[in-house]
C-alpha cells in the first residue's frame, strides 16, 4: 500500500485521500484488487470502531499497514465515513468484466482422474480459516490436516462439491467463484461475478455453477467445467423493483436451482432442462429457506420474523410456521423421531431451538438453550444434535440435544471465554469437529458418543468445515 498520503490528508479531500494511500491495494474505483473491494456493501459486516480499528492499525499478517500518524485522526474519521457512502458513480460488473476476471489454471481432463494421495477422498473435510483466508483439506480418518490453499479474500457459504466429491467451488464476498481439483490438490480455474456475491449453488448434474449477488442485483450462471460464463439474469421482479439475491441452493431432486431473494415477495427456480426462471409469488419476502429433502417444500423466515411453508409443486404458501424471535431456518436440520420427521432449527434472537413436525407444520418442542445461536448439526450415525450459543455470551459452549427425548443431556466448553460454533461429523458419524473460532483458534475433535475430547488441530479463526462424504450424499444431519 502507498504511503506518502500526509499531504493528501492536508487537503482534506478524501477522494484524493484514497487515491493516494488506498487505491494501489483496493483499486482506483474501491471494487477490490490486490486488496478486498471498499463499497458499502462490502463493509456492511465491520462495525464503525473495527473499521477505524483497521484503518489505524492495519491488519496483522497481512500487506494491510496502518495509518495512523500518517493522516491525521478527523481524517481517519472521515475516511471511513466516505467508505461507507456509495461512490457517486454507481459500480458496474458486466459480462465483459465477468469474462476478463477468468483465469483458467488447468484446463478440463488435463489432470489424472484419480485422487494424488491414499486416504479416502470421500471423508475429506475442508475448513474455512477466516483468519488468513485459506481452505485447509483434512484427513477424516486420520485426522490431520493434508494440505492447505491461500483463498480469495472472506469466502463465505459452505463450498460445493461435485457428485464424485471431486472438485469444490467457493464464493468470496467480493464475488470471486473459485473451483479447486481435491484429488489432485489445486486450483483449476477462477473467475469473478460480482462485486458483492451471497453464495454459489453447482447443479448435481454437474453442468452448472449458479452464483447469487447483491452487486450488481444478478444471478450468475457458469459451465462447471471452465467457468466460463453462460448466462446473466437480472434480479427484477414481477412489479418492475430489483432486488438483492439472499442465496442460491441446488434443488437437485427437483432438477432446479432455487433462489431466495432479499427484497421481494418471489421466490425463483430455475431448472437446469430450461435454464428459464420459474417466478413463485409470495405475500411477503421470504429469504431464509430450508428444504426438506425431496425439496418439494420451502419453510422460509421473513426478517421481521415468522415463517410459512411453500409448497413447490403447487407455488403457493401451504402453512405458517408459528415461531418467534429470528429463526435462523437455514441451518436446521431433520431426523425421524417416533416415526415422524422432524425439523429443528437454532434462532439467532433467542435462546432456543424450535422442532417442527414436517407433516403438520406444527411446532412440537422449544427447547430452551444457552442463547441465540447460530448452527445445529447431527449426523445419522448419532442420537445428538449439536448447537451453538455464538450469539450471546455463552459462546464458548455447545449444548448437546438428545434427538428423541428433544432435552438437552450435555454441554462442552472448548475453551472457556472462546467462541465456538459450527459442528460437521466425519463420514461414519464417530467424530463430531467443532470450531475454535478465534485468531489462534483450532478444529476441536470430540468423540460422538462420550463427548470427550480427542485431539485439537491449530486453525486461523476456522468458521465452518464441511465432510465430502455428508455433503454429496446430501446427509439429513448438514446443510446442503
Ligand atoms: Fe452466513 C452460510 C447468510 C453471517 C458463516 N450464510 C450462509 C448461507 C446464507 C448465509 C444464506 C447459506 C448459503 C450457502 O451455504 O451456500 N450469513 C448469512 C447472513 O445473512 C448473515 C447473517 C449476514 C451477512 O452479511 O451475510 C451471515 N455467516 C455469517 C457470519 O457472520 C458467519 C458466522 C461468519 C462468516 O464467515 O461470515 C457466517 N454462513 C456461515 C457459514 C455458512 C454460512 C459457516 C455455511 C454453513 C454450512 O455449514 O453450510
């Protein structure tokens, strides 16, 4: 990053300002180059006091240096002010910019088809370290961690495999999708969507990547292979208004992608057969989706809280769901108890969980927890489901949910005063890996059943973790 910006500050003109001091690193119109992009959008996550924090002091480990006694502080302030407004030039990311930020490392069937080490490819498990920004391949069996990328700047979402568990695909915020060989270890190919990107869905029938934004207001598809692009579809609804993408997922029972949508009352599915989007009108907007398995049905959550249930099929609401707070339906989770499916979902406003009955759509338990949290995970191999208090200051602990008595019967502690959150199970259910999410955090094993702990693997910040085995055979215990 430039320096020499104390003159600059003088002047007091914060264009100018950024020009001097930023623009070397997050680029001359703030979309991100070496450094991450500095929209609006991209900073809605830091708070004001982190991001002066940051401008001040920089970023540890990082090309991010520090600024201060090098402006001045009412410059500093303003600085991030003028950060968080929109530039005066609306930002543009069209299908020129899209097919110009694609870099194909390895061309399709360049690579041996089999995997390049002898551990089971299908009990993988990547990490999300947030701290460096890498994906760490672990070793399920063993344990151990086998290999470790730098990534794009904050990925967010869980990555998606292909079929075969193969190759990966992840989104970073800025709107970077990348697409990495796990047999063979590296990447293949990347290419950039948007300026601010939710998340990114591959079609089971591995043909197709579908990437959703807030910046621009797109859906973005590409071939799988290559990641070249295919298609652009404009977020605008029935009533002419555009609106955000709050994620995409793959329908792959239905053959279709699904789309949620942040600021209108319609719900999209785009089948792969016609790649045309089918539009489901709502009575209200709906962006929190959970499927259940078939994907016949959407239990959605409004923001302003509440939930309905949409039956797909017939592309209208069929129930309410009677829950208060915010449930965070996104990551429930389902299992039979008594011969019935259930669904059980975390809030990220109160401190409990909600379990549903699938058939009735009623509410059957409230199970009182720690606080607000944000994921509940189980895997079919074990009686528990696992949930977090991340949101409340009982963050370092993880209550263990009996699935059938639907009480709690155990509580681990990782590290006192540390949050941890997010659970994935190896591919036989016998470990559940919990996340130390702090700089000098770790991947926390615990054994499933005496829920002791088996070993600690160092991590930076890890967020989620994500088993190739539970992910492609879609497990009714994770999110998909
Ligand atoms: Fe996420 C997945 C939305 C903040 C960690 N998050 C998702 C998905 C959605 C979503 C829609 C499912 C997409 C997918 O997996 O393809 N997340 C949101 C938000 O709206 C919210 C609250 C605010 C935002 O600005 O995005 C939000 N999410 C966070 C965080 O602060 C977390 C804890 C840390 C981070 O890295 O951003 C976080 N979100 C995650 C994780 C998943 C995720 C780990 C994948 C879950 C999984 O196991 O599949």
């Amino acid at each position: 990053m430039a320096l020499g910006g104390a003159h600059a500050a003088e002047t007091n003109d914060l264009a100018a300002v950024y020009r001097a001091n930023c623009a070397a690193c997050h680029g001359v119109d703030r979309l991100g180059a070496m450094g991450p992009a500095l929209l609006p959008e991209s900073l809605e996550r830091l708070k004001p006091d982190a991001l002066r924090d940051v401008l001040r002091h920089g970023r540890p480990a990082t090309q991010m240096q520090g600024f201060a006694g090098v402006l001045s502080e009412p410059v500093l302030d303003q600085l991030v002010s003028w950060l968080r407004t929109a530039p005066a030039a609306t930002p543009h990311w069209e299908a020129d910019d899209i097919r110009a930020s694609r870099t194909v490392i390895h061309a399709s069937g360049s690579l041996p088809g089999r995997p390049a080490f002898d551990t089971d490819p299908l009990n993988l498990f990547l990490v999300v370290e947030s701290g460096s920004h890498h994906l760490n391949v672990l070793d399920g069996d063993k344990l151990e961690p086998i290999h470790r990328f730098a990534t794009r700047f904050a990925l967010h979402g869980g990555p998606k495999f292909s079929r075969d568990g193969r190759f990966v695909f992840v989104a970073s915020r800025d709107g970077w999708i990348s697409k990495y060989d796990l047999w063979n270890l590296t990447l293949v190919a990347e290419i950039r969507v948007g300026l601010n990107t939710r998340n990114v869905a591959v079609s089971d029938d591995g043909q197709w990547v579908m990437a959703g934004n807030t910046l621009p207001q797109t859906m973005v598809l590409l071939r799988a292979d290559d990641l070249s692009l295919a298609r652009i579809y404009p977020v605008v609804g029935k009533g002419g208004r555009s609106s955000r993408v709050s994620a995409v997922y793959d329908a792959a029972p239905r053959g279709s992608f699904i789309a949620a949508l942040r600021d209108i009352p319609e719900v999209w599915e785009i089948p792969y057969a016609t790649l045309e989007p089918r539009v489901i009108a709502l009575d209200t907007v709906l962006d929190d989706f959970f499927f259940d398995q078939p994907y016949r049905h959407i239990l959605g959550a409004s923001r302003a809280g509440g939930g309905q249930v949409i039956d797909l099929d017939a592309g209208h609401k069929v129930a309410d769901l009677a829950l208060s707070g915010m449930p965070h339906l996104g990551s429930g989770i389902t299992w039979y108890r008594g011969g019935r499916e259930v669904m059980a979902s975390p809030n990220l406003k109160m401190g409990q969980l909600s379990v549903i009955d699938m058939e009735s759509w009623q509410t059957v338990a409230t199970i009182p927890t720690n606080g607000p949290g944000f994921f509940i995970r189980s895997h079919e191999a074990t009686p528990y489901a696992w949930t977090d208090a991340m949101m409340s200051p009982r963050r370092d602990t993880l209550q263990i949910i009996d699935k059938q008595m639907l009480k709690v019967v155990g509580t681990v502690t990782p590290s006192p005063g540390r949050t941890a959150a997010h659970v994935e199970f190896t591919r036989d259910g016998r470990y559940a890996l919990v996340s130390l999410m702090e700089p000098d955090g770790a991947i926390v094993v615990y054994d499933a059943a005496t829920l002791r702990e088996v070993k600690r693997l160092p991590m930076d910040r890890p967020v989620g973790k994500y088993n190739v085995f539970n992910k492609t055979t879609r497990s009714s215990g994770t999110s998909h």
